[in-house]
C-alpha cells in the first residue's frame, strides 16, 4: 500500500478519527477547541499532497483505490480524484481549520457536541468527492445531511432552529430517496455501481434502450443534485437554514455538494439527457441569478442578504456548467471554488459582526468604520471578491461562466440569457455596496452606538487573511487552478455522447474540443 | 443425538429453562429481587443459541416428526435472529422489574422464553397446524407480557385489545388452513405445494391464502391489520415492546416467506397473489407513516413506525423467490437490531413507570445521557435509513430486490414513504438534542450494566449490518437457496 492509493481513505476518515477522539475526550472547551483545529489543520496538510503529486497532464482519475467491499449486489470501496475533485478536496480541507478558528468563541456551550459533529460533516463532505462507487458516494450523501441537521437544529441562533433544520433534511432527503430509485435501476440495467465504468456506458448509450426510464432516471439525479445546490426554485430551505445555522455550518452548507454531483453523475452517466434539459437549466441559472439578487436587494437582515447572493452566485455557476462549453464548465468549477472561498469569509465576518453586536439587523447598524478598521477592509475586499472585480478570483470565474453560456449551442437564445444573467452582476455590486454603506459608514447605528465592540483580534485575522490573499492570488494566477480543472472540463464539455466513446478513461487520447479550440485559461490571465 | 432431538434442540433447551425458572420462583421471597432468574433465562437463551449453531455445523437438511419439523439454513436463521433479540431483551429487562414493584418478575423471563419457543417452531415448521401451534405459544405469552405493568389502565387495555383482536386473527389463519386442506387435502407445506398444481378448486386455494395473509398480517401489524398497534405498544412495558415488535414478527414473516416463495410460488400462483401483498405493503406504509407523523407520544410513534417497516418488509415479497427471501431476512434482522435497540434506551430512560410519554420529554438528554442519546439517535437514522446502518441496507435490499422483479412503482412509493418517516424520526432525534423546556419534564434514569451490554450489542449490530452486511445476508441467501432449490 503506498501513500499514493492511501492517501484518499487518509483524508476522508481522519477527521471521523479525530471526532472519536474528541467524544472520549472531557468536555473541556479549550482542549476540544485545539482538538479540532490540530485535526483539521493535519486534514488539510493531508489534502496538499494531491495537488503536489497529480498528473497535471492526464485525464481520469488518480490516487485511485479500488477494492471489493459486498459481494452482492457489487459494491466497492472506489476513491479516486481528478480534475474536478482534486481541488475541491484541497478547498473543503482549506475551510474546515478556519471554520474552527472563527467558532471559538461563537460557540461557547456544549463544544464537545459541536466539534465532533463538525468533524463527521467534514468526512461526509469529502467522501461525497471522492468516492468513485455509486453506492458509496450516496452513502457518504446521506451523512452529509445529518451532522448539518443537528448542528443547526442544536447550534442555531433563534427558536426556529428545530424547524430550520427539519426544512433542510427534508428538502434534501426526499429528492434523494428518489435518487435511490434511480440508482437501483441503472443499477438493475448494467449490473455495476461502478463510476467509470457507468460513465463509459452512459458515453456509449448502452445503459438502457428505454429512453423514457432513461429520462426518468436522469431526472431522479437531477433534481436531488439541484436542490441541494440549490437551483432556482428549489431553494426553499437555503435562506432559513443560512440564517439559523452557525457560521461554520454555513461555509459548508451550500454549493460544493450538489454542483460537484451535477457535474459528475448527471453529465457522466447521463450526459445526452444533460444536454437535452440544459435550456431549461440555463434558463433557472439565469432567473435564478436576477432573483437571488434582486431579493438582496430589498432584505435587512445581512445573513438572508448573504444567502440570497449565495443562492445569485450558485446559479451563475448552473448556468455556465449547462452551457456545456469548455469555458463555461470550467469557470463553473473554478466558482464552485471561489464561492466556497469568498462566500466562506463573507459569512464569518457576518459571524464576527454578530459576535460583537448580536444582530445582523443592518437598520441596527451603521458607523462601524470607525470603530473597526480592520474588520471593514476585509469586509471591503471580500465583497468586491463577491461582486467580482476584475483582478479578484470571482472575475474569473463569472467572466468564464458567462463567455460561456454566451458560446453554448444548446439553448436558442444565449444572447438573452446571458444578458439576465450579466445583470446581476450589476445588481450583485448594489445590495453588497449598499450594504457596507448602510453597515459600517453614516451615522452611528443603535447598537455600535450601545455596545463598545472590539476589532478582529489575532485569531480572526489569522482566519481571515489566508483568504483575502487567495482572492488576490486566484484572481492573477488563475491557470494555476485551471490546469487540473481545464483536463475535467474539456472532457465534459467534449464528450458529447454522440461523437466520442471512448474518451474514458483512456488518458492518451487527445480530446477534441467543440466549439472553444482556445485555450480557455485566457479568461483569468488578464 | 438422534435427528429428531437435534432438529429441536433450540427449543428444548428454552422449555427446560422456563420450566426451570417456574420452579425456582416459588422459593424466592414474593417481594425480592428474581433478578437471578433473570440471568438463568439469559444463560438458557445462550444455550439455545449454542444449539442453534451446532444445528447449522451439520450442514443438512433434517425433516424430522413426520415432516413436520425442518430444520435448515433457513429456520438457523431465524432461530439465531430470535435467540439474539430474546437475549437483548432479557438483558434489558433485568433491572426494569425493581425489587417490589411486582410480585411477578419471576414468571416474566419464563414467559419470555415460552414466547421464543413458539416463534422458534414457527420458523422450522413446514406443517400448518405446527405452525398454528407456535403461533399460539407465542402469541399467549406474548398477551400476558404486554399487560405486565398491571397497575397501568393502559396496560390492562392493552392486554385485552391484544387478546381480543389477537385470537379473532388466529381464526382466519385457522380457516385459512382449512381451505388449504379443502383444495389439496393436506396441511404439509410441502405437500400443499404440489397439491396446487393439481388441485380442482384453484379459488379454493387462493382463499386460503388470502385467510392466511389475512391472520399474519395481523401479527406483522400490516395495514389494514393494524388498529390493535398503538394502543398495545403505549401499554405494554418498553421491553416487551422491543421484543413483541420484532421476534414474532420476524417469526411470522419467516412463514409467510415459507408460505409464499416455496408454497404459492410458482409463476401463475405467484402473478396471482402478488397484487394483494403490494396493496398491503403501500397501505402499511402510507398508513403507518402518516399515523405516525400525528403522535406526540414517543411509543405510539414507534409503534406507527413499525406499521410502516413492516410495509417496506412486504415489499419483498413481490419480488422473485430469492431475492425475495434473502431480502426480507436480512430486513428482519436490521430491524430486529435497531428497534430492539431504540426501546431498550427507552426503557432504561423512564423506567418502570415509564414518566416519558411525549417527545417533548426528551428534550435535554443529550446534555443528561450524551452516550445514551447518541445511542437512541443512532437507532433512529438507522430507522430512517441513512446509510451505514442496518436499516438502510434492510431498505436497499427490499429495494433493489422490488426493482430487480419489475415493481419499480413499489420502489418509488417505499422510497417516499420513507422520506415522509424522516420527518417524525427527527422530530424525536432534534428534541434530544434541544435544550429542556423550563426546569419541569421527564426526570431521565440512567442505563444499568447489563441493559448498557445490551444496548452497545444493538449499536454493534446495527453497525455491522450497515457495514459489513456480507456475512448476514450470506446466511439469508444460502437459506434462500435450500428454500427455493427444495421447491424445483
């Protein structure tokens, strides 16, 4: 067993390692904090040997272990990382230490219950990318819901919390019972839960001749992926649940999951029907985009603010994977990225403004500049990370996803989509300048006025800064990211079902690209 | 050893230890602690599981007592699902009964194990009047256990809406025996089986079955059979909960499973009947989840849940022999495993006098009981099916085996009922981990020694199954194999 083919199980059952031994540990707060953040920060040392040791050059999947785990039906412990997931391992690694560090004083009781569920999700999360089996990758979807749930329904901030969390396993739980049927019947069709060898099946046609089931499958992983994204209008339970939940669980609630599993089973197994619903998608990426920012607009509260944006950024991310080009897919993933970055810092520096004023109520607040100076430039630049300045990370990725959807041959209007999506770009730049303005300029709000406040102290800026330069660095040095991206998107965006059928996993074949022959790592290297 | 006494070996051993503890009872003082009869019950259901296991070494297939009796993988099975659940109980119940609370924890333990002989019999019978038999010695302990708190009006209740509705079962099954002896002029499983091909009255037969479905339907607690479930399982004592919810039924459906996938199995009959389980699987799911979704009272709500498991159970029955046999098997187990697990915290949270009614209660144990909460919570995934545990692969094997035969409409609408249970589920699991309402609400005792070992081999088990369900499910299918291949 080398490292190489270990490394993967390594990183997945680490943290759950690490909540076990903080369940036997005392409860003592200080020694379950520094547990945490040492599990953590040894997590994410681990996930640095991935993009240390990938194969930038190849297609398929590497640090692969593949073993036999139930006989019957044929199941196996299969992980694996390619271009799509490897960095979205290193990022869910990169989170969790500084998702411990901004909880340290937020969460004041009942620490033991906090970091050992907070561990748990961490496994699930990561599980849920690498797992290369069907079955173990819906294994490792399920538990993801749970930890999240009883976080919120334990750790939320108001006495709708019960419910906040119920809202969420429900809204996700159900779609993925359905997911299960669904399984269960490519599974009866091919005989194999298997990823790749589903994939080359699905690239083939020769998963089942019955294209109405195949449709009904395809839909059953569709719609379970797009509510925990969650796709415009399935996202019902994002904004209560962003607003319960503590702003650890929130860096992690939204996005990575549902868009990485779009990305991997819907267009793997099922990439004709992909293609086949993706007006519809880009349609509900566009809407969404308008909707997410023009409900921030009109809230008051800056959590359901910062959910509606998240909910505005995911969709640019729909919008620019269904547009099935190479640019498109690849600045969607590179946003799944940066939205796990910037979305991240935007909701613990909400975290922290609530620890210093208990409330996210922005007609409580104003004049918090002067008090704050160093909590105000990193609310600056975060925000312009989140609206998208050039030069910042979040540029990248919407300018790739919306030359995208503008290039994209399946739908019969791009030019009309794309410009509803651009304007909430526009829209996106208000309610978040609007609400700097409205919370750390003018006159002195009631509560900053009442309450003393203190700025960032150490710990938060040593949280805090790691992503500030991130914004800058993946703003400039985007192609670093891409390499390991573009050998995913190009494969996705290229492997159009009809033309190509071996493009997995043979990793020597040259991939023809459709409509993009540019390199399209140009977008972030201006 | 002669065949014959190896064949029922299990069950010997379980009569002599009842039989054993009724003695010895008498020489306690009434008010003391039987607490070491307890532990004589738990040493002869070890004995019957010892027996059981010298059973499967041989490798064979007995028919012993003029075909009334066969022992194989299949009645191993369950005879090692029963032993087990049995044992959890008993551990479970020896301190429940405190020293002077009843004057009857004597004959309780030997009641229990009068119980597991009759469920024992019905899974290696392949004659119906043994199995009416079984069913009877079963169901009569069972009727006195659940009226066991007797200073309770809900336990009297219980007890008598058990006995009533119980009994009135017992006589459609009865009728429907006597139809099958009307059709084919046998009661020999075996010999029904061949009798059906021949026989000249098919809708005879068919009746039969139908009075049959009729009679264990009721004892699964299956939809439209149910009504008699919540009120028996608010009354009776958590323990007895935990074991009438699971060994019977397990039982019960081992001779359904008998009945069905080697009995009624061939194609025609097979298209014929298999309509009529799917109503009642999608009835006791439907039914029991939207039953259960109403209950404040935790029990009550457990016993709705088990209306509804025991409709996704039925779903393998419309599935092929095989499959069919192999998935609710281990199906029984997983449940076994979670439920037994799930009313055996219950017990030891409340106590004889059961203070905990409504989920409310529950409120604030995490902080009181963490490792106990994480227990009663880890059943409740379990039961809602996340993966990982038992009772998800229980689902998936149902699941995929109800698909594999063409029922993907069952799949669907299990699978959805399914997501409609988590509801409920997390109502009770959240609460465990809310903080307490004000300073009043249920006072929680904790766990003692032996009731712990019971409920980490719960947790334990339910693990496993979730993880490494191979060898379980290995036993089940080599059980499925003798099953069908004595049929071709």
């Amino acid at each position: 067993m080398t490292i190489d083919s270990s490394i993967l199980s390594l990183i997945v059952f680490f943290p759950t390692v690490g909540a076990i031994l903080l369940a036997l540990l005392p409860a003592n707060p200080t020694l379950q904090k520094w547990g945490a953040l040492v599990v953590t920060l040894l997590t994410f040392l681990f996930t640095l040997h991935l993009p240390a040791h990938y194969q930038y050059g190849l297609t398929g999947y590497q640090f692969e272990v593949n073993v036999p785990w139930i006989a019957s039906p044929a199941i196996r412990y299969h992980l694996g990382v390619d271009g799509l997931s490897m960095w979205l391992v290193v990022l869910s690694g990169f989170l969790a230490p500084l998702g411990v560090l901004i909880s340290w004083r937020a969460i004041d009781r009942r620490e033991k219950l906090f970091y050992t569920l907070f561990l748990l999700q961490q496994t699930a999360m990561i599980g849920v990318f690498v797992a290369l089996d069907l079955f173990l990758y819906y294994g490792f979807w399920e538990w993801s819901l749970v930890p999240m749930a009883i976080l919120i329904a334990t750790f939320g901030r108001t006495d709708k919390r019960a419910k906040a969390a119920l809202k969420y396993f429900l809204y996700a739980f159900i779609p993925s019972a359905i997911l299960l049927v669904g399984m269960l019947w490519v599974y009866a069709q091919t005989g194999t839960f298997d990823l790749p060898m589903l994939q080359q099946m699905g690239a083939s046609h020769s998963i089942s001749s019955n294209h109405a089931a195949l449709w009904l499958a395809s839909l059953a992983f569709l719609v379970a992926f797009a509510v925990k994204v969650p796709v415009f209008p399935l996202h019902g339970w994002l904004s209560d649940a962003i607003f319960e939940a503590p702003t650890a669980a929130v860096m992690v609630l939204a996005g990575k999951l549902g868009l990485y599993s779009i990305l991997r089973f819907s267009f793997g197994i099922f990439p004709e029907q992909s293609r086949q619903i993706a007006p519809l998608m880009i349609a509900l990426g566009a809407i969404g985009i308008a909707y997410g920012a023009l409900v921030a607009l009109v809230q008051t509260d800056l959590k359901r603010l910062a959910a509606y944006s998240t909910l505005g950024h995911l969709s640019f991310i729909t919008l620019g994977i269904f547009s099935f080009t190479v640019a498109g897919i690849d600045g969607g993933v590179y946003q799944i990225i940066n939205h796990g970055i910037s979305g991240g810092a935007l909701f613990m520096l909400l975290g922290a403004l609530y620890e210093r004023y208990g409330t996210y109520d922005m007609r409580e607040l104003g004049g918090v500049a002067q008090k704050l100076p160093w909590m105000v430039t990193l609310f600056v630049i975060t925000a312009l990370s989140n609206i998208g300045l050039p030069g910042l990370n979040g540029f990248v990725g919407e300018f790739l996803t919306l030359s995208g959807s503008l290039q994209t041959i399946y739908v019969a209007h791009p030019m009309l989509w794309t410009t509803i999506a651009t304007t909430g770009v526009i829209f996106g730049a208000g309610y978040m300048l609007w609400a700097i303005q409205r919370v750390f300029y003018g006159g002195m709000g009631r509560r900053p006025d009442e309450v003393s406040g203190w700025d960032l102290d150490a710990r938060e800026q040593v949280a805090l800064w790691p992503m500030a330069v991130l914004f800058v660095v993946m703003g400039v040095a985007s192609p670093y990211w891409m390499r390991a991206i573009d050998s995913f998107g190009a494969g996705a965006a290229g492997r159009t079902a009809v033309t190509d059928v071996h493009v997995y996993p043979n990793p020597t074949k040259n991939l023809a690209l459709p409509e993009t022959p540019v390199s399209s790592t140009e977008g972030g290297a201006h | 050893m002669s065949s014959a006494l190896l064949s029922i070996l299990p069950e010997v051993v379980l009569t002599v230890t009842g039989v054993l503890i009724m003695l010895a009872d008498p020489f306690f003082a009434p008010k003391a602690s039987k607490k070491a009869l307890g532990w004589l019950a738990v040493l002869g259901t070890l004995g019957a599981a010892g027996a059981t296991l010298l059973q499967l070494r041989t490798h064979q297939i007995l028919l012993t007592f003029s075909g009334s009796i066969q022992m194989d993988t299949f009645s191993v099975f369950f005879h090692l699902l029963i032993a087990s659940i049995v044992l959890l109980t008993l551990l479970v119940s020896l301190d429940y009964f405190k020293p002077g609370a009843t004057s009857h924890s004597g004959e309780y333990f030997a009641l229990v194990l009068f119980g597991a002989v009759g469920m024992m019999l019905m899974t290696c019978s392949v004659e119906l009047l043994m199995v009416f038999i079984g069913l009877e010695i079963s169901s009569i302990s069972t009727y006195i256990l659940a009226g066991y708190r007797k200073g309770q009006a809900t336990a009297s209740e219980s007890s008598l809406k058990y006995f009533l509705l119980g009994s009135f079962a017992t006589a459609f099954f009865l009728y429907g025996i006597a139809l099958a002896f009307g059709a084919t002029g046998t009661t020999s499983l075996n010999g029904i089986a061949s009798g059906l091909s021949v026989t000249a009255f098919p809708t005879m037969a068919f009746l039969a079955l139908a009075m049959m479905l009729v009679g264990l339907g009721f004892k699964v607690s299956a939809a439209p059979f149910h009504v008699w479930t919540p009120d028996v399982y608010q009354g009776a004592p958590a323990p007895v909960v935990g074991l009438m919810s699971t060994a019977p039924k397990a039982a019960v459906f081992a001779v359904l499973l008998r009945i069905t996938a080697t009995t009624y199995s061939s194609e025609l009959l097979h298209a014929r009947w298999v309509w009529l389980i799917g109503i009642i699987a999608v009835l006791s799911m439907t039914i029991g989840n939207l039953g259960a979704l109403l209950q404040k009272d935790a029990k009550r709500m457990l016993a709705y849940s088990s209306i509804a498991h025991a409709g996704y159970l039925m779903v393998a029955y419309t599935a092929l022999p095989a499959d069919s046999i192999a998935a609710a098997a281990f199906y029984t187990a997983g449940y076994a495993a979670m439920n037994v697990g799930a009313f055996a915290v219950i017990s030891q949270l409340g106590g004889y006098d059961e203070p905990l009614r409504t989920i409310d209660d529950y409120r604030g144990l995490a902080q009181k009981h963490p490792v106990l909460a994480a227990a009663l919570a880890f059943f409740l995934l379990s039961l809602i099916g996340i993966p990982f545990t038992g009772g998800f692969f229980g689902k998936f094997y149902v699941f995929n085996a109800a698909i594999g035969a063409g029922h993907v409409w069952l799949a669907v609408l299990g699978l959805l009922n399914s997501g409609v249970a988590c509801f409920y589920y997390l109502r009770l699991l959240t609460a465990l981990y809310s903080r307490k309402l004000g300073e009043e609400g249920g006072e929680f005792e904790g766990s003692s020694p032996a009731a712990a070992i019971a409920i980490a081999g719960a947790v334990l088990a339910t693990l496993l199954l979730g993880v490494l369900p191979g060898k379980v499910l290995g036993l089940a299918q080599r059980g499925a194999t003798v099953q069908v291949s004595r049929n071709r």
